[in-house]
C-alpha cells in the first residue's frame, strides 16, 4: 500500500505541530528522533547535537530491542561523542553539511572515507540495514546536530531501503526541527542564566546539578503518570512544562544572605529557619502568573522540602507574606505531609536528594551507590512518597543515563 501525498502533507502538518509545541531542549529531541523515524517508517535511530566541535549523542531510540524490554523500562545506551571529520557516517554528515543515504551499511565501498562500525549491532544483536543521516543546520548554514536513522520498513515489515520520497520528507522535517531546536535552547539558556545567578550565591546550584534534578524528575513523571493511567499526549506536555520547572527548585536562594548561604559551618537554629524561606521566595517569584508552567514552578519552590511524614518545611505558608495560612496550636506553619504535598514537590524531593547524597560537594564526599540506595530507602513513607520510591527503582537504569549526560 502506497501513502498518498495528502497523507504525507498530514503527517507532516502533525509533526511540525507536535515539536512546536514543546518548549525544553531535552523533551524536544527526544521528539523529534521520533518524528524522524515516524516520517520515514524508520525502526531505530539517534540524534547528535554540536558541542565543543565534537558530536554528542542525545537520544537512541530502537524498536526492535525496545520490544524485548519488560513494559516501562526504557531503552539504555551508551552516551558518547565522536569527532566532526570524515571518518564516521555521523562525523562525515556533519562535516560536509550533506545527507547520506545508504541502502546496506555492511556494504559501504572501501573508497569511501567514512565507514560503518557494527559492534553496537554485535553487542545488541541488532542488524543494521539502511541508514539514513542528515544534517540538522541554521539560516546560515551551519550544523547543529544531526539525525541518524535506521531500517526504513516496508508495510509487510520487511526492512528496505530509504527512498529519495523519505529524503524529502525528512529534510524538511529537519528544517522545522532545528527551528524549534533553536528556540527551545533560547529557553534553556534564560532558565540557566536564573540559575546562574543563585549559582553566584551558592556554588552548590550549579548546571549540571539542576540539570540532573529536573532530568531525573521527569523521567519519575513520566513512570508515575504511566501508572496513574493518564493519556500520553497530556503526559508528554505535563513534562515538557515540568522539566523547567524542576530546574528552578532553588530559585529562591537568591533572597538568602551571603552570612549564612556561603557559611562553612553547621548552621545555628535561627540561621537554619532563615535558609528555610528559601522555599517561599522561589515561589513568590512566581506568583504573577501568566501560564501552566508559573504555578508548577511556585509548587515546586515552596514543597521540594516537605516530607511525607509531615517533618519537613515550610509547611501551609502563604508566599506573598510568608505568613502561615495554616496554623498549629503554637501559631506556626502547619506542616504539609502525605499527598497534601503536590506531586511536583514530592517528586523533585526524591530527585533532588538522589542527587546531594550522589555528588561531590565542599563538604561532603559523593555516597557510595549502595549507600545512597539503601538511604533512599530506608527514607521512603518518612522523607519520601513510597509510592515515588518504587516509581524511583524501577527507573534507575534511566537515572543513570542522565547522570552520565551532566556531568559536574
């Protein structure tokens, strides 16, 4: 059965759609391999991003061997980067600016200056075919990235060759792809800056930690989501709005003093309930809200430290006044506890000790992983939704894929 032209003109119209709906870099990619592949009825491929003159994988995705894991689990592999020159197929696309288009990757001339490497294919058990691999470039020209992928397949489900038809389509899918590429690392860019400046204040809130935070965050939403029933198209956009929001959970320790953010010393009672606040100025930074994304980020910023046993802070606090809209029998703040605490603030509190506990800081030594895993246990329905806990093993593959992906 062959796609009619107006089929094709729809499915394109649909996956413009889809790409310039999302507004993080992280999500975006992951999108649009897998528009990519839909456009070409491809079974697998990777997309690449430029960064310091070398190509770095971002996103891996194969059905075939996607099949063959347990329902959930996503796929891992292996995060690397190559360099931009002739030798591999990627590196030769993304030096040349051209498309390649390879009917059988096992049987490439050896005149040719690049060349296949079927270890993966060995390590996998996969059998790579056709390959097609194209260039992801700017008004002016230059490479961004690029979009590699793998086994077109026939109706019947025969692998067969990419045919000049999937060229078109996926060119100009490109083309609509690094637009939104472009504008969705505009965004990232002015997340980071925000953080950058709380990062001036507090070393420890820096890129890759928040960076790691908000990716682990999602990808506990995603599994929670799955669990709860919810439809993949408002998953998917709940994430999208989510990832950022997650990134900004410690906003708010711009509004905290130098004396005590920077001090190297365990803090004295009165200094501790003063870094607390933190929670209420990063929310009140959002309290004009303008958008979805405005109240997630408030939820984040006031709850990521609430404990599921009702221990943590800062408990019902208004965040325009810092006054408690909830109080105890001594007047102050009722604490949150249980599923009172928003999902986003239990989840990122998962994330964001995962992290602590995993990491180098100046005053601490990064936790051996049987220990960090065993604390995160052990902490569950007291520090940590028990529900979230499961959700958090069940993804740890994934966790640690993005742990490789930012580095400190």
């Amino acid at each position: 059965m062959t796609v009619s032209d107006s089929d094709k003109l729809k499915l394109l119209i649909d996956l413009d759609a889809d790409i310039n709906k999302i507004q993080d870099v992280d999500i975006l990619l992951e999108e649009i391999l897998h528009g990519a592949r839909q456009a070409a009825s491809a079974d697998a491929g990777s997309i690449y991003l430029v960064e310091d003159g070398r190509l770095h994988i971002r996103y891996s995705q194969n059905e075939t061997l996607q099949r063959r894991l347990p329902e959930g689990q996503k796929l891992a592999y292996s995060i690397f980067s190559i360099p931009i020159n002739n030798q591999t197929i990627a590196g030769y696309v993304a030096s040349s600016g051209e498309l390649l288009n390879i009917p059988d990757a096992y049987s490439l001339s050896p005149d040719l200056p690049f060349h296949f490497d079927p270890k993966y294919d060995v390590m996998t058990e996969y059998r790579t075919v056709s390959m097609l691999t194209l260039p992801l470039k700017v008004n002016t020209g230059k490479v961004i990235g690029v979009i590699q992928i793998i086994n077109a397949k026939a109706p019947d489900g025969l692998i067969r060759a990419f045919s000049p038809d999937d060229e078109l389509l996926v060119l100009h899918y490109a083309g609509s792809a690094t637009m939104a590429l472009q504008r969705a690392q505009l965004t990232r860019t002015i997340i980071l800056r925000m953080i950058k400046m709380a990062e001036f204040r507090d070393p420890k809130e820096t890129g890759p930690h928040v960076n790691r935070v908000a990716g682990y965050a999602t990808e506990l939403y995603r599994r929670w989501a799955v669990k709860k029933g919810q439809p993949s198209e408002s998953i998917n956009r709940t994430a999208d709005i989510f990832k950022m929001a997650a990134m900004l959970h410690d906003v708010g320790k711009v509004g905290i003093s130098d004396l005590i953010l920077k001090k190297p010393a365990k803090f004295t009672p009165e200094e501790y309930q003063i870094m607390q606040t933190h929670t209420v100025l990063g929310a009140s930074l959002f309290l004009d809200r303008q958008s979805e994304f405005d109240a997630m980020a408030a939820e984040v910023a006031m709850t990521h430290h609430e404990n599921w046993d009702g221990t943590g802070y800062p408990g019902w606090v208004d965040p325009l006044t810092g006054e408690p809209t909830k109080m105890d029998e001594e007047g102050k703040p009722l604490k949150r506890k249980g599923e009172e605490i928003p999902i986003w603030g239990r989840i990122v509190a998962v994330a964001d000790v995962y992290d602590a506990l995993s990491c180098r800081r100046v005053y601490k030594e990064a936790w051996d992983e049987k220990d960090v895993l065993e604390e995160m246990r052990k902490m569950s329905a007291i520090k940590f939704d028990p529900e979230l806990i499961e959700v958090f093993f069940e993804a740890l593959p994934a966790i640690k894929q993005i742990t490789q992906r930012y580095p400190d």
